[in-house]
C-alpha cells in the first residue's frame, strides 16, 4: 500500500495534535497525583489535588495540591502549585522515587 505525502502530512499533524494537545486528563480535585518534571525542585512530591486553577489568556491550567510526601525542599501538609504537565496521576505512576 502506498501513501502518498498528503496522506502522510495529515497522519503526522493528527499525530502531532493528539502528543501536544493540551492536558486532557486532567487530574481531579481528590485525586493523588504526583511531580515528575525532573527539572523541578519538586520532582518526586505527591499530594492530593485541591484546586485547579486556569491561567489567565488561555496559558493553561495548574493543580494546587497538599503534599503527603517529606522531600528535600517540600513537607507533609505543604502546598504547591504546578502546571499540569509536570504532574501525573498517582494510578499511572504509583509512587515515585
């Protein structure tokens, strides 16, 4: 079967928006999620979500969350603030080191 460059563009860009659309699962408030950005000094915190919060000029959304977890820069009961890509759901990922 061949594809044609046509065909090929519009398989890469469904592709492309499917990988880059913006967060779609989102987390809910309860859920325990976790930070994996490892450029972040948060990297490895988990919480339970209780706030989603929009950006203003449609830049996104963050996840305020109660930390569960001590690291070397957050504390149990500590909220934080981060955008949705660096966070994932703690069902995905179960608990990160």
């Amino acid at each position: 079967m061949k594809i044609t460059s046509v065909k090929l563009r519009i398989i890469i860009r469904e592709m492309v928006e499917a990988i880059f659309q913006s967060h779609s699962d989102e987390p809910e408030v309860g859920e325990l999620i976790a930070n994996i950005n490892p450029d972040c000094k948060h990297k490895g915190s988990e919480g339970i979500v209780m706030y989603i919060n929009t950006l203003p000029g449609e830049a996104g959304k963050t996840a305020s969350y109660m930390c569960t977890n001590d690291g070397p820069t957050w504390g149990i009961g500590d909220m934080l603030e981060k955008t949705l890509d660096q966070l994932t759901s703690m069902n995905d990922v179960g608990h990160v080191d």
